[in-house]
C-alpha cells in the first residue's frame, strides 16, 4: 500500500491531481480546500490513503496525518463513502469539523456537497465520542498552506486547554466541547488560562 507521496504537481483537474515522482505520474483524489492551494510545478508531499477495489486502485492524498485520519473516520459512519468524507473535508477543515462535531453544529456539515440535514446529524452524533483525540492532534498541526507559514497561536493552546481539562477528570468529549464553545467565544487569539477558565464555566453549566 502507498502511505506517502511526494513529488512534483504535474496537472490539476476538477478533483484530482496528477503527482510525478521520479517520472512516475500518480492520480491522487484530493479534496476542494487542497486542490484550490495547488500550482502547476509545486513541490508536494502527501499522505495517502490507498483503496483497492477488484477494478481500481485509488489513491486519496491529504495535507495532514491528521486529515487523513479524519477521513477514515467519516466513513464509519453509516452512509458516508470515500467521495463524501472527501466532500466534507474539502468544505471544513479539520479543525472546523472538530469544533462543528464538539459543538454538535450539524448545519456546518450540512454545507458539504451530498450531504443532506439527517447525514449530517449522524455524523455529529456518532462521531461525538470518537473525535476529541484528533481534534487534540489537529490543533497541534501547522495549518497547510497559511501564508506566513505556521498556524496561529491559539492552536496550541486549545490543545492545551483540552488536555488539562481532561487531566481535571472530565471526558474527551465534554473537554473538547468546552474548549471549542470557549474558542468560538474569546476567538483565536485566547491563551491556554483564559480557555481552561473559561471551559470550565461552559462545563459547570
């Protein structure tokens, strides 16, 4: 199985992209979000998720480890295949799906092409208790593609935040979904006290 692809952007379709590495030109489905960043003659590096079918081998490229967990984990839930998961990470990010799954903000989801209002409440309802660890992951991510090259600072510490709420005794879920309240309140800028504060109002509520 391929796990990484680097090489250089040979050509750009509506939702693929061509990567030639030593000469070899790889078909690799990404999503929207990642396909709008792309240049012709870029360097890219890739993680990949490989699909074997009886007719076809794909290969389905991410920015991020983090991404491509994310996509697994879309299709565990009943209904959403690679072509839709690829649809939602193409409309959120990781961390903008997080937070709508934390929040349980299936309207968010619903933005995602095919996926239609009862979908996108199956998926923040069955992925409520399976995500908090990638959304720890992906705020400890650097965002792909963000001009001056880092994420912003609050990343970080909403990573932080989480991980001393649930060292306070509280469930994944419940940290992840205070702290996201929490940052969707005080905005990106919030440090690491001033999110643990202010999550802690939002769970003894």
């Amino acid at each position: 199985m391929i796990g990484k692809l680097k090489g250089i952007v040979d050509a750009v379709g509506e939702a693929h992209a061509i990567l030639d590495v030593h000469g070899v030109g790889y078909e690799v489905q990404l999503a929207a979000r990642t396909l709008r960043n792309l240049v012709v003659g870029q360097e890219l590096s890739l993680a990949i998720e490989t699909h074997v079918r009886e007719d076809a081998i794909r290969l389905f490229g991410f920015a991020s480890e983090a991404e491509r967990a994310w996509f697994r984990l879309l299709q565990t839930v009943q209904g959403v295949g690679s072509r839709l998961a690829l649809g939602v990470l193409g409309t959120l990010s990781p961390q903008e799906l997080a937070n709508a799954i934390a929040l349980q903000n299936w309207a968010a989801v619903e933005q995602s092409p095919g996926v239609g209002k009862k979908l996108a409440q199956r998926i923040v309802a069955e992925l409520k208790d399976k995500a908090p660890a990638l959304s720890i992951a992906g705020l400890e991510l650097p965002a792909s593609g963000r001009k001056g090259g880092s994420a912003p600072a609050g990343n970080d510490a909403a990573a932080e935040a989480i991980s001393a709420l649930m060292n306070l005794g509280y469930q994944p879920a419940q940290a992840s979904q205070a702290v996201a309240a929490a940052a969707a309140e005080l905005g990106e800028a919030a440090d690491t006290p001033k999110l643990i504060r202010r999550g802690l109002r939002e769970l003894a509520r």
